[in-house]
C-alpha cells in the first residue's frame, strides 16, 4: 500500500541486513554500529588502499579470517590498523573504554553476526520455523567468513557451501527462467462471468505474457503459461489467488478455482461463508521460459570413501572470539572428495574466502560442495535459549 492506494503486482517476499563485506563500522557516540551505510567497491573498504571507510572486510582482515596472499587486489592492512586506531581514540574519549585493534574487530564482527542471526530469526522463528531443523547455505564472498558462528547462534548444524558460492547470485540470475506477468480486472459475481468471456480473455493474456517472454529471446516450445484468478467473498476487501487446477483438468472453467477458493480460505482462516456469494476480482497470467542452460545434475556420492582428514600444509594465527589460535590454511583446488578439514582453519578460493570455527569440519563432497558440521555436543542450544535443569 503506497500513499493509500493499494497496489498488486508480482513480488516476492525478502529479509535483508547491512552486514555484507562493504558495511561500514562505526561508533555513533553510544554505541558500535555496522551498516546499513556501505562503502561500497569504490572506495570500497580501507584495506583497498583508496582512503576508504572501516568496514566489515577489514575487521575480517585484521582478524586472519581474509588472507591477502589469496585476495585479487592488494590489501592495505595497515590502512584497516589506522582507521580502528582512529576509532579506539574516539571510544576512549567518549566512554572512557580503550579497546585493542583486535579486540575491536571482533566486536564488529559479532555485531554483524547477531544481525544476520536476528534476520533470518524474524522469517522463520516469528513465522513458526525452528532453524535448527534446516541447513545453512552460505553464499557470497563474504558468507563463509561468518557461516560457521552464525549457524551457532540459530543452533544450526551443517552449512552448505557451493563451489561457485562467491558468485552464486550472478549465476542465480543467468539460470533463471525469464518470467512476464499480465492480469487483467474483472470485479464481478462469479456467477455473471461465462465461460465464453473467460476462455477468450485468458487467450489474450496468454498471448500477452507469451510475447513478452520471446522478446526476450526464449524459443517459443521452453515458454509455458500458467494462469490464476483472484476470488474473494462478495463486499470483502481481501482475496485468495487460486492458481491454474492440475493438468488433466479444464482449466478455463471457473469452477475448479471456486472449489480451489473454498479449499484454501478454509485451510487458511478455518471457516467459510457457505451461502455469501463470490466474485471473481482478476485473472492474472505467469509466461515462463528458459533460453539458456540449466543446472548441472548432484553428483552421487554414496560411494565415497570415509572422510580422510587432510593436514595442512601451513598454519597461520587467527582470532575466533578474542582468541589467538593456530589455524590451518587449504586451497580448494588442492582438496579431493572425501577430504576431512578440522577447525580452525581456512579454506582459500577463488571467489571466495571460508572459515572453519573451532569445533567445526568440513568435508568436500563429489560435487565439489564442502560440507560443514559443528561437532560441538552442546551446539544445539542457540543463543537466546535458556537451559533449564530437568
């Protein structure tokens, strides 16, 4: 609803949080802050060595997590140190807390995890879901560095990581299929609407919606059509969208959607309006095509072997909730299916950068997915959970 009109239109339901590798780290007199300002790639954060911002990345930076040998610009580290130099001045003067350029880093950090954790929190605890019972999936260059304690906060405990994770919503949008919306009001009692004004409106709908699709390059045998119509009881104000009934079925015949309607209000809401008639409020059309590839099938890997765990080759020191720990450094390439890696360590790659907590492993399946487990017994407590003696 916009300046109180009411708008339809095709959308689809997302959760967002500042908290990506750009946002920004600051203190705003109270307290510490990250995001929702970004510093964006240019100048992109201090490290980048163009007089940039502090940001999330250089907290991971300063912390171990982002190794420069692997990054594919230099990094400017000492950069990061003068700008949370520059801050921890700031704290001190104004609440009298002198920080250590670490220690502050990770406070950023967990800052941005307990964002992360209370967004993915309000669409699935608030709507009734329990995030212990998913799998985490980590996607973007940033992801895998705040994967594993992100999961420990929602009591999650496995994350996947795909191969191409630092580009997974790039190559998201050339898989997908191309989609054209067009709808049409009818605002009219069911029972005043004929088959005859249906079928031929529908076909102008379809051929709409099909049109648009081929614009974009799509052969005309990948499009598909699939059409709905929005119901409501006559003089209410909300409605159900009932979409296309099973193939099989006619589906220019309003009769299955008026059983489809009574079907979903009732399952929704819990009671119907036997004798209060219906009215048929739009007829909306979705073309659907694809032009370009598809999605490799999963690779079957039953047949692995246990996993083997992998020693690394090189250990570097980095901090995990204020701790200074030894971790392990591996090269995704380097990996081959069946692979063990225990935390603390880091995996490099070409996209993307991921961290393996302590009290985490990780193993590399035939797909090239790494597998991540939290082997920590008493990991399924998520924070904000009490535990309560039996």
């Amino acid at each position: 609803e916009k300046a109180g009109v009411r708008l339809v239109t095709p959308m689809m339901a997302t959760q967002t949080v500042a908290a990506g590798g750009g946002s920004l780290c600051q203190f705003d007199g109270v307290k510490l802050v990250v995001g929702p300002g970004s510093a964006g790639a240019d100048p992109g954060p201090a490290c980048y060595g163009r007089g940039g911002p502090l940001a999330l990345t250089d907290a991971n930076l300063l912390l171990g997590k982002i190794r420069p040998e692997q990054f594919p610009l230099p990094l400017d580290e000492q950069a990061a140190l003068t700008q949370v130099s520059g801050l921890i001045e700031r704290i001190e003067k104004a609440t009298g807390k002198c920080y250590q350029p670490r220690e502050l880093a990770d406070a950023f950090v967990r800052i941005a995890n307990a964002n992360m954790a209370e967004a993915i929190r309000s669409v699935s605890v608030a709507r009734g879901y329990d995030p212990a019972e998913y799998l985490l999936v980590a996607f973007g260059g940033a992801a895998g560095q705040h994967a594993c304690e992100l999961a420990r906060q929602l009591g999650i405990r496995q994350i996947l990581n795909h191969p191409d994770a630092g580009i997974l919503s790039a190559l998201g949008i050339g898989l997908a299929d191309v989609q054209r919306h067009v709808e049409r009001g009818i605002y009219k009692p069911a029972d005043q609407v004929d088959r005859e004004t249906l079928v031929a409106l529908t076909q102008e709908l379809r051929d709409q919606a099909r049109d648009q699709v081929l614009q974009e390059g799509v052969p005309i045998g990948q499009v598909k059509t699939r059409l709905s119509i929005d119901l409501r009881y006559l003089g209410m104000d909300g409605g159900l969208t009932i979409t296309q009934p099973d193939e099989g079925e006619e589906e220019d015949r309003l009769e299955p959607y008026l059983a489809g309607f009574q079907e979903k209000h009732l399952s929704q809401y819990g009671y119907l309006h036997r004798q209060r008639a219906l009215e048929v409020v739009a007829v909306r059309v979705e073309a659907t095509g694809s032009a370009g590839p598809k999605v490799s099938p999963a690779v079957d890997d039953s047949g692995l072997p246990a996993g083997k765990i992998r020693s690394a080759q090189q250990h570097v020191p980095i901090w995990f909730q204020g701790q200074k720990l030894d971790s392990g450094i591996f090269r995704r390439p380097d990996l081959q299916a069946g692979d063990r890696i225990l935390g603390p360590a880091v995996i490099l790659e070409a996209l993307a950068t991921t961290v393996i907590d302590p009290g985490w492993q990780a193993e590399l399946r035939a797909g090239g997915e790494l597998i991540l487990e939290d082997t920590t017994p008493s990991a399924t407590l998520a924070v904000g959970q009490k535990r309560v003696a039996g």
